[in-house]
C-alpha cells in the first residue's frame, strides 16, 4: 500500500464510523433494509429524524444520505432503509451489498427534527421519504401518511411490507387528496413534506390557499429531476 493510499484511509478513519453488514432483506424490488452493527454506535446519540451519510464504495469520495429506521445503543445495532432510485452508484451498491460487508458512514447528525409524542403529523412524501416515516414510528406520534407514486400499488405493498399504514396516491392527485385529507387531521398539527423537490414546492404554493393552513410546515427535498447531492 501506497503512503497516498494510507494517509486516505487514516483520513476514513478519524472521520467515518465503521459498521459490518449483518442482514440483508430485499423488501422488494426497490427497497433494501439492512441491519448494521458497531461496538462504536453505542455511543452515537440518535434520534428519530437524524441522517448518516454512507460513503459508497469504490476509489471516490461518494457519499449518499439515509435516515436509519431505529437505533439501539445499548447493542450497537441499527437500520437502513435503502430506496433504489435511478441507475446510479447508489443504486448498483443496495442491489450487490452482502452480509459481512463493511461500511463506513458519517453521523448520525441532524436533518428533521423528531415529533413528540402524542404530536399530531401529517407526512407527505414520496418512496425516498419511507425511512423516515418508519423512524418516526418509533416516537410515539400521531401521523398520518400520504405518499405519491408513479406506481401506486407497489409502493403500497411495500408500505404494507415495512407495517406501515399509509394512504398513497398518483402523483398529479397529491394535491387533491391532501386538501381532502388535512381537514381530517385534528389541530393543532404539524405538516411534514418531502422527497422530490418539485412536490415540496407545489405543497408550500398550495397551503397557501387553504381555508385553515397548517400552524406549521416543514419541507426538505431530499430528490430532484436532474440534480444528485440532495439529502
């Protein structure tokens, strides 16, 4: 080994958290949950919400963004959800990642921040925002789910895989079902929207326009047509 190739894995060291690969489910043909474990999660402060970074294998600095669906400190264990969106490296690397693999990831840090429990939540998002719904599963709020979806019916039977009760929609209804839905939802409540960066928009346009807005809104594109680097 090279001493460029020892100063970089020093760097990997000092900056990134290393955990084994101990299971690999394929949920389905888009989603891959994986259980990883570290003596040195143990001592990682997490939240529901929280993000890591994985940096992809491979001779590049690649780095893609997951929320974990739970942490367990006292084991060292966690969860990702990994959504295989497009036919990038981040997509080849959920297809082929094996038990007994190593990863190494920065985190976790914050992104959202968790709802309380009993808090009232109306989440809308899209396939890469299912991890984080599921993370919230673990607070002990009350939320209500809209996803869209090119292909309604398999992301349902995804959501029904992963136990989580959702409503999800056609894209170009979105805005229709959640104008009926959020009346529904007792306030006050909180409005949780992300995934594809055009959706959030259309969604802060829309409440706009709303007889009774939410008190409050949150909004994070975690996608964009054309674009790579959102988390």
């Amino acid at each position: 080994m090279g001493i460029a190739s020892r100063i970089k894995d020093m760097a990997e060291a000092a900056l990134l958290t290393e955990a084994s690969v101990t299971a690999v489910d394929h949920i389905s043909a888009d989603f891959v949950r994986l259980k990883l474990h570290s003596p040195a999660l143990r001592t990682a402060r997490w939240t529901a919400g929280t993000k890591v970074q994985l940096r992809l294998p491979g001779d590049g600095w690649t780095m893609r963004t997951y929320t974990p669906l739970n942490w367990d400190a006292a084991e060292g264990r966690t969860e990702l959800l990994a959504y295989r969106h497009g036919h990038g490296p981040a997509s080849t690397w959920c297809g082929e990642v094996a038990v007994g693999d190593g990863i190494r990831f920065m985190g976790p840090r914050r992104s959202i921040d968790a709802p309380a429990a009993g808090e009232r939540i109306l989440f809308v998002g899209d396939a890469s925002s299912v991890a984080l719904a599921c993370a919230f599963t673990t607070t002990g709020a009350e939320v209500t789910h809209l996803f869209e979806a090119a292909a309604p019916a398999l992301l349902a039977e995804a959501l029904q895989t992963l136990s989580l009760p959702a409503e999800v929609c056609a894209t170009d209804t979105l805005l229709d079902r959640l104008r009926a839905l959020a009346p529904t939802v007792p306030v006050p409540y909180r409005l949780i929207v992300t995934g594809n960066a055009a959706t959030v928009h259309a969604v802060r346009r829309d409440i706009r326009d709303w007889p009774a807005p939410p008190p409050k809104i949150v909004g994070k594109a975690y996608w964009a047509a054309g674009r790579t680097g959102l988390d």
